[in-house]
C-alpha cells in the first residue's frame, strides 16, 4: 500500500496535465489512522464525482461491540455516524474552486428515516468501519488543479474524519442516547406480535409534518393521546414504561371530518415501518415492518397475477387467475396489488379511501339493486377483509371519510377530531344497528322518510353480505431473463428521486409506492433490477423465491453485493422486501 506522501508526491506530478492523468491517482492510501481509497476517478470536471473512501480499523474506530454487534444497534450508530461526516465535510463542500464539479465533498444525506446504507458501514466481526463519499477533483477547464484537491485530501478530508469517525473524538452520552432510542424502538416492535398489535403510537408523539415539502415535525403540532379504552404500556428497556394507542389486528376504521388528522395518522403508520431519529416526534410510532400501503394505480402493469378473488367473469372472456394488463383500471390494480400484498408477506394492508377505486372498495345498496351481483365481475375489499383477516391473517387499517359501510365490519372505530383520537366504536355499532333497522322498517312501510335522505342513506349502507370463502390466489408465477439485457455489457441503471427507475430503455415507474422513504432506496432497486436480469432470472426461481434469493444476499453481502449486477451506483439504502416484490410487478419487461 503507498503512503499519503506518496500520494502528496503523485498530485504535484500530474499538476497542470490535462484532466485524464488524474486516473494515476486510483489506489489506496495509508494516513496512518485510516486508509483512503480512490476507488473511482472521473472522466471530466462536468462528469459525476470521483468516489473515494475511508477505511479505519476497528480497533482504531474503537467503537464498543456492544454498539454494532446487533443489527438494530449497527444501522443505528452507521446513520449517526453518516450524518455526523455529512455536517463536517457541508462545511468544506465548494472551498477548493474550479471548474464543474470540482471541489464538490458529499456523502449520502439522510432524511428522518433510520436506513441502512452503502455509505457507512461497520463490520460486525470487527468493528471496521467503512465511508463511502464523492468527491469533485478539481480543474480549471479541463487542466488539473492538483493544488486545490491537496487541500481537500490533506487538510479538510483528515479533520472531517477525525472529527466525526472515532469514538474518542465523539459525545459519549449523545451516542448512547442513539443506541438505547434504536433498542427501545427494536423492544416495541419485538411486542406487536406477543400483544397482538399491528401498530403502536407513543402519547406525545407528534405526528404532522411541517409541510409537504418537509418531512420534520411541525412547530406546535398537538401531541398524540390515545384513548384510554385503547392505551398499552409498554416497560422499555432504556426509557422504562411509555404508554399509547395500540391498533389490534383485526380490521381497523379510521373517521373524521376533513382536515383532523385521519391521513396524517394513516402516514405516520405508513412510515412506521422504519426506525426514526430522535427529535422526529415519530420515534415511538412503530408499525409491524411488513404493512403494505394498498391503492389504485390506474394505468400500471400487469402479468400473470391471480385477482379472481376479486374479480371474475370479465365480458371480454380475460383470465382473473392469471391476469394480464398493460394499462390497468384503477379497480384491476387495486385488486393486484391487494394480491402482490399477500405474495410479499405483508400482515397489514394500509388503505386511505381518498387513494383507492371506489367501485373496488364498496357498492352501495342502490347500487347493487339496479345491477345485480351477476352482472358485476367485481367483488369489492369490503366483502373480502373478514377473510383476509380471518383466514390469511392480514389486517387492515382504513381511512374512510365519506362512506359508513365498513361500521358494519370493522373490529375498532377510531374517530380524529382536531387531531384527537377518540375510540367511537361502541357509538358507531349502536347507530350502525339502529340506522340497518331504521331503513328496514322504511322498506316496509314502517316508517316515512323525505325522498333524499333516503336517497343518500342508501347510498351510504352496502348490503355486506357472507359470501363463500375464496380460492386463495395462486403464487406460482416463474420470471425468466431478458437475453438481450444479460448480453449487455453496460447494462444502465438511473433512478429520479423515488419516482422512477431506469433499466436500459425500460423505465419503471414508481410513483405510487408511498413507503420509500428515500431515492437510494430507489436507487438499490435499481441495482436489484440488474443483478436479477444479470444473475438471477433462471426461469425457475418464483417470484417470491426470487425476491428471497435478493434478501438473502443482502443480508450476508449488504448492499455492496448489488454490485454483481454489474450496477455503478454506490449511494444505496435498503429497500423494504415489500418494495422488491412492488417494483418487479411494474417492470414492464419482465418476461412471465
């Protein structure tokens, strides 16, 4: 290995060349305390930044094994320390001046999600610990500046790592707080099982965000209360006792009138399913990681999906147990990704009705009067939950804001009123019951009621009636590879924010899985797409054995074992399985 002098030496020799001569420069590095790597030069002063990194040993790092040995811990403590560099190297981003790119320091910027990441990463055997960053060599035009990037290996890359990668140099007590939060919140979502919880949200929790271009908490937000009739204490380990409302499994009602926090809840319970860094006002919101948000995607992709538990007998003749569609209905989708739900483990479906296809959510009384059940191919989620819950053991959390039918259904009601919950459900059954007698009595003469609110209640109360169980969807759809795109040596991956990837010339959208948290989850999906064209796609792997061998990877390799696909990107973050499964199913050019 050659030394930072032999380093310092090679940067005076290549000064003032033109821009290539900085490819001499890749190799690694001993400054004594830590190693540097110049894993990746870049081409031109306009092109993207050269990637480096930073290695340092564990016994160097010194951070306590207690600190990394378990996963919950590690992402914990890699997040803390990835954030810590970013705010160091923030201050000497753009000092050293040039051209393009030049004198660009960056590192991957964490949101208020705790995710694992390709940017820091502690071994768990040792405790070594690794920093990927980039950096823009600088230039004036397209002539080297080897000056300005002395400045930024020699002086402010060294006092941003010392600064910020060695437990000596770092506030004990605040470190600790970050392993205990990461403990306490493992402890809560080791409970929701044994208790019988789908979800939890601490008293005191603030739950609106700052805006929709914001993710932190909003200033003077009112802090969550749960209702009495469904409080839980939980004794953590580190704060001790915290009390709030758990959310049995079950089916679940969310109500209210607009704007008072039945959405803002439902999100909370969305993102849930990650960790949260303190000061966030959701760190004790914990949602059993495997919920799936469930919507409409009118126009998304199709293949092979079994739907006949909600729909079946299509007047154009279409297969529902092995369904097809380039350009789906917002019903057909809904009714997919319902299916691909239950194809990727997850135990809780999150439902918001503002989101979904009223025609697959629910058919009034009036409704189903005028067309019968046999001329409707669709049977809708209301008279399907009982059994999701019952017999695949799949609960639901719904937000309804205009349509009372799932009263008759739900197992708790819960009612936000000026972002108070209030549990309702004992209310909600009583004038669900007398509303159902009411009416009848009306059909019978019983009673008169003026012309529109019998009308509107109509309208309001679908018959639910106890239908024959299902068949349960079939998950036997085997993918095989793309020849073209395994031949292509330079097989390219691009991914915009989280609303879309890029494999070759296919493009993937996105936009509709609510629960990436972050672009280089997108970006990991990306890399998940190549390996599986590249490595993975036999045509006889399943879908879902497919999806384990990419989980299975990761967690022996991490996200660096993405790489095998022959991916370039190295700013990644760990996406869900739930997110693997949703991205597959709207690759338009997977071959089922």
């Amino acid at each position: 290995m050659k030394s930072s002098e032999d380093l310092r030496r090679m940067l005076r020799a290549v000064d003032h060349k033109s821009y290539p001569a900085y490819k001499d420069l890749k190799g690694a590095y001993s400054f004594g305390s830590f190693i540097l790597g110049i894993d990746h030069v870049q081409g031109d002063p306009f092109a993207s930044p050269s990637r480096l990194s930073v290695q340092i040993d564990g016994a160097k790092a010194a951070f306590p094994p207690a600190y990394y040995k378990e996963k919950h811990c590690r992402i914990a403590l890699q997040d803390y320390l990835n954030r810590a560099f970013y705010q160091e190297i923030e201050k000497y981003s753009f000092k050293a001046k040039g051209s393009g790119k030049s004198g660009l320091i960056a590192v991957s910027r964490c949101g208020q999600e705790i995710l694992e990441r390709s940017a820091v990463t502690l071994r768990p055997a040792d405790g070594q610990l690794l920093v990927r960053f980039s950096v823009g060599f600088p230039a004036n035009g397209r002539t080297i500046n080897a000056s300005q990037l002395e400045r930024i290996l020699f002086d402010f890359l060294p006092a941003c790592v010392q600064s910020t990668l060695f437990y000596r140099r770092l506030p004990a007590a605040r470190l600790q707080a970050v392993i205990h939060l990461a403990e306490d919140q493992q402890f809560i979502r080791s409970q929701l099982a044994p208790l019988g919880l789908c979800a939890f949200v601490a008293n005191g929790s603030v739950l609106p965000r700052q805006s929709g271009v914001s993710d932190r908490p909003m200033k003077d937000g009112i802090p969550f209360v749960s209702p009495k009739s469904m409080e839980v204490t939980l004794t953590l380990p580190h704060r001790g006792p915290v009390s709030g409302m758990g959310i049995r499994r079950g089916i679940t009602l969310i109500v209210g009138g607009g704007y008072h926090g039945k959405s803002t809840l439902l999100e909370a319970l969305e993102l849930g399913v990650y960790n949260h860094i303190a000061g966030d006002g959701r760190e004790y919101v914990i949602t059993d990681d495997t919920a799936l948000k469930i919507r409409a995607e009118d126009g998304r992709s199709i293949k092979k999906t079994d739907i006949s538990m909600f729909i079946n007998n299509l007047p154009n003749k279409k297969d529902t147990r092995a369904f097809y569609s380039e350009d789906a209905s917002g019903s057909t989708s809904q009714a997919a990704n319902v299916i691909e739900g239950m194809e990727s483990g997850a135990k809780v479906f999150l439902i918001d009705e503002d989101t979904c296809a009223t025609n697959f959510m629910i058919r009034d009384e009036l409704m189903q009067r005028v067309v019968c059940r046999e001329e409707e191919p669709i049977t809708p989620f209301i008279e399907r939950a009982r059994f999701l819950y019952e017999k695949c053991g799949i609960s639901s959390i719904l937000v309804a804001g205009s349509s009372g039918a799932y009263f008759y259904i739900a197992d708790a009601i819960l009612q936000m009123d000026r972002y108070v919950p209030k549990d309702i459900t004992e209310f909600a059954r009583k004038e669900a019951a007398e509303y159902a007698a009411s009416a009848v009595q009306g059909q019978n003469g019983a009673q008169t009621r003026p012309a529109t609110q019998g009308q509107n209640s109509a309208q309001t109360r679908p018959a639910v009636q106890k239908l024959p169980d299902p068949a349960l969807p079939s998950f036997q759809r085997v993918p095989s590879c793309n020849m073209a795109l395994r031949r292509d040596d330079r097989l390219k991956t691009r991914n915009r924010g989280t609303d879309d990837v890029l494999l070759g010339h296919e493009n993937i959208d996105l936009r509709y899985l609510e629960q990436l948290a972050d672009h280089e989850q997108t970006a990991a999906l990306s890399c998940i797409l190549a390996l599986a064209e590249k490595n993975l796609l036999d045509g006889r792997r399943t879908m879902t054995q497919l999806v384990d061998a990419v989980c299975d990877l990761m967690e022996k390799q991490g996200l660096a074992g993405l790489g095998l696909g022959g991916c370039l990107s190295t700013d990644l973050a760990m996406p869900r399985r739930q997110e693997i499964f949703a991205c597959f199913n709207r690759y338009r050019g997977l071959r089922l």
